[in-house]
C-alpha cells in the first residue's frame, strides 16, 4: 500500500513539473507505464484509470455539495462558500488522491481528531468548469442531485456582481441542500435579518428523493435515472462508499461471509438495480432511516459478487477486506461444496480450515473492536468445539 502511495506522490510532482508535451514523451518512451493513464482531457492533460463513474458512486455514499455561509467582519453581510466534498477513512487516503489526480484540482486535508481524510474543491472556477460537467455527465441521484441541482444555481447567481446577487435566493438554496444540515432555524433567521431580510426563510423541498416533479431537475423520475445511472462503475464506488465485506463468526464455529450494502431510505431503486450485478437474493433490512442490503448465499457471491468486484475495482481500504473476504469465501468453497447455492449456515468447516479464516478475518474490519468476543476468546472457543 505504501508502495502505491509513494508512485502516487511521484506521478502528481512529475505532472506538476513537465508539461502536456513533455509527460506524453515520457509516456511514449516507457519511463512511465501508460496503463496507469487515459488521454481524457483534465487540468494537467493525463489522468491516472479512475473510473468517472466510480467517482460519482463514491460521492453517492461518501460525497456532499454544500455551501457554507460566513459573517463579514463588520457583521453587515454575508460570503458563500460553495463547496464540493468526500470524506473517508485516513486510512483510504489514496483513493483522494487518486481523485484529486483525476479532476487536477482541489485539496486533501487530514483530521486527526476523527481519522478522516477530506477531498475539498471549493473554487467557484473549478467548481464551475470541472466538478458541474462531471456530474452532469456521470450523475448522482436523490438528495445528492437535490444538492448539486442547487449547486449548480448558486454559482451562476454567484457569477453576477456583488452588488446584483439575490442573496436572499442564494441562502434560501444554501440552507436547502442538505437535510442534515447543524444549522438551526433561528441562525438561519438570523442570517436572514443581516441580508434585510425579516421574513422566514422557506427551504426549498427536496421533491427529487420524493419521487415528485421539480423544476430543478429533468422530467424522469428519479426512480427511472437510477436505472439508467447504476453502471458497474457506480456500484462500485457505491460499495466502496457505503459497502463492507464481512466474516460472520458464530458461537458454534458456523462461518458465513457476507456483502452488506447501506441504502438510503430515499433510494430504494438501487435495491432494484444492484439485482442485475450482484443477484436477487439479497435480504433487505431496516435499520433506523436507512436499509442495509445483505448477500451471503453462496451461489449469488460465486455467480455475481466475485465477479464484478473483480472486473470492477474498488479503490479504499476495503479492497484489502475484500481481498481477505474472497480469500474466506474460497476456503469455505472448497472444503464444503455442499455450500453451493446456500449461505453455510450448519455446516462445519475442519477446525484447520476455521482456525486459518479466524487468523485472516477476524480482526478484518475496525480491528475486531465491533466483536463480542476478542480473537483469542474466539479461538479458545473453537479448541473446546472441536
């Protein structure tokens, strides 16, 4: 992984250095390996393989637009702040890079207080002429379409002169963008006031994810874009995002390996579309606002999981889970054949063979911190099983 991040590191300071002229002799001549790039068009002429779609299922999962609003000193007025963004895991680090490679703009930032690491493109140029045509091209859905919809409209009156925005229209799409938005209704007020404003602050609903016409998007259903838009690609950043590879360890030395997939209340027409890459049968599960796609039979996991993970790379941390899972899945796979179209439920695996899936995944995802009993509990367990 290092390895990776150190090539990475060389390849954005060689771009930053040589122009378009200079880096494509470089590639022609072999000092650079040309399977790392594509020849479409970018801020620094080259860009590494990243799937466009994949960028757009992570930002379904991982993504924001939003626009933040400051105080001029004297009090007396408002700035916007526009903002694109995705957050993962410090430890997925270089999947942002390997975004910031591909859009050649934008920033990385680390927060160690919560190990996260921030993509943030907050440039009105670069979010006009660069992050806008992405999007429009390679679209997210539901509430993250309601935001860039948004977006998009807060720019162009952001483009007028000072003087002549609608800053009143220009908060009120602020404020509606996301849901979860921390601003309360009286600092919005508030905020209202500073404009002049003494009216209340209506936010504009999010009809999109209602299913509902609006005048912010395309005629379509949001339930009809998610067809089309659910290219491998983006169920792959998807997964990436809001997915996780999972061992199941039970107490009677039962394994069951299992793909889980968090979908949004508002985006149940995945659930529909996922079917046609990963198999239909898949158990859907509430929990709290969201529901949580399931797949642990073994015939869906050779058949459909395998191979599209496969044919459609993942770019986090969670490829080395997957790596891990798919490792757990074949062990089982061909020690008990007689696992072919169930999820191995009652079957017993040799302690040899239980004993090495525990040494490779029980720790897998957080470190195993999530587990009820520690590895060696687990194992411990296992030796008075068998």
């Amino acid at each position: 992984m290092n390895k990776k991040k150190n090539i990475m590191i060389i390849i954005k300071k060689l771009i930053k250095i040589f122009s378009r002229q200079n880096f494509n002799i470089l590639l022609k001549n072999g000092y650079i390996d040309n399977k790392c790039f594509s020849t479409a068009p970018s801020k620094f002429g080259v860009i590494n393989n990243i799937d466009p779609y994949y960028i757009s299922g992570l930002t379904q999962a991982d993504g924001s637009f939003s626009c933040g609003t400051i105080v001029t000193s004297n009090g007396k007025n408002i700035s916007f702040k526009p903002k694109f963004e995705i957050v993962v895991d410090f430890d997925s680090k270089q999947v942002l890079e390997k975004i910031q490679l591909f859009f050649g703009c934008g920033t990385i930032t680390d927060r160690l207080n919560d190990h996260t690491s921030h993509f943030i493109v907050h440039n009105k140029e670069e979010l006009r002429s660069i992050i806008v045509p992405h999007f429009k091209k390679y679209p997210v859905f539901f509430n993250k379409l309601h935001a860039f919809n948004l977006l998009i409209k807060i720019l162009e009156l952001l483009a007028a002169n000072f003087k002549d925005r609608d800053n009143i229209s220009i908060l009120r799409m602020a404020v509606s963008m996301n849901a979860a938005s921390r601003r309360t209704e009286e600092q919005i007020q508030e905020l209202a006031k500073i404009l002049g404003y003494n009216k209340k602050i209506n936010k504009i609903p999010d009809t999109i994810s209602n299913e509902s016409s609006s005048t912010l998007t395309n005629s379509s259903t949001s339930k009809d874009i998610a067809k089309e838009g659910m290219t491998p690609g983006f169920l792959a950043g998807l997964i990436d995002g809001d997915g996780s590879f999972n061992i199941t360890f039970q107490k009677n030395g039962n394994i069951k390996p299992v793909l889980s997939i968090c979908i949004g209340s508002n985006a149940l027409p995945f659930r529909e579309s996922c079917k046609n890459y990963l198999g239909d049968s898949g158990a859907l599960y509430k929990s709290k606002s969201i529901f949580i796609l399931k797949i642990s039979k073994f015939n869906d996991i050779f058949n459909y999981v395998i191979p599209f993970m496969d044919s459609n790379p993942i770019h986090t941390e969670k490829k080395v889970h997957y790596d891990i899972w798919k490792e757990v899945c074949f062990i089982i796979k061909n020690e008990l054949s007689s696992l072919a179209g169930q999820s191995g439920t009652g079957n017993k695996l040799s302690k040899t063979s239980l004993l090495k899936i525990v040494d490779l995944a029980y720790n897998m995802n957080k470190s195993g911190k999530r587990r009820k009993l520690t590895k060696v509990e687990y194992i411990n367990l296992i030796n008075k099983i068998y």
